[in-house]
C-alpha cells in the first residue's frame, strides 16, 4: 500500500470521526466538541484536517498539544453557510 493511499484513508477515517463528534453535538444543541488524533491517524492528516476548520468564518480551533483540539462554531453563521 503506497503511502500517499495511506494518507488518504487516514484522512477519510479521521474526518468521518469528527463529522460523526460534531453531529452528536449539534444534536444536543452544543456548539463545541473537544476532539482527538489517535495513534493510528496520520500527524499530516490531523493538520490538514484542523487546518480546513480554521479556514472557515464561523469556526474557531484550539489547539491543545499535538493531539488535542477544541473546535466551537457559531451556529447561526454555520446555518447561513449551509
């Protein structure tokens, strides 16, 4: 397996993983998930994952070390955007 296919499913994998974080929380009315890269998931994958995020105007991350990070949205802004 090359390691640019490896890359990419651990970047699927890792994304489906917030997504899914991120629904349960908009689910419960909460604007915030605490999230985190685990052994498994490629360093370069959690970058550009939370890179994406900060890109977006109604999202804020927090980097907490290496493998922690709390991202908050405004929902409103994340409606209008939708």
């Amino acid at each position: 397996m090359s390691a640019q296919f490896k890359a990419a499913a651990s970047y699927q994998k890792l994304t489906k993983r917030i997504q899914q974080q991120i629904a349960r929380a908009r689910d419960r009315e909460q604007y915030s998930v605490t999230v985190y890269r685990f052994d498994d998931d490629s360093p370069e994958a959690w970058d550009r994952l939370l890179m994406e995020f900060e890109e977006l105007d109604y999202v804020s991350v927090f980097r907490v070390g290496v493998a922690e990070a709390k991202i908050t949205w405004n929902a409103a802004e994340a409606e209008a955007a939708s």
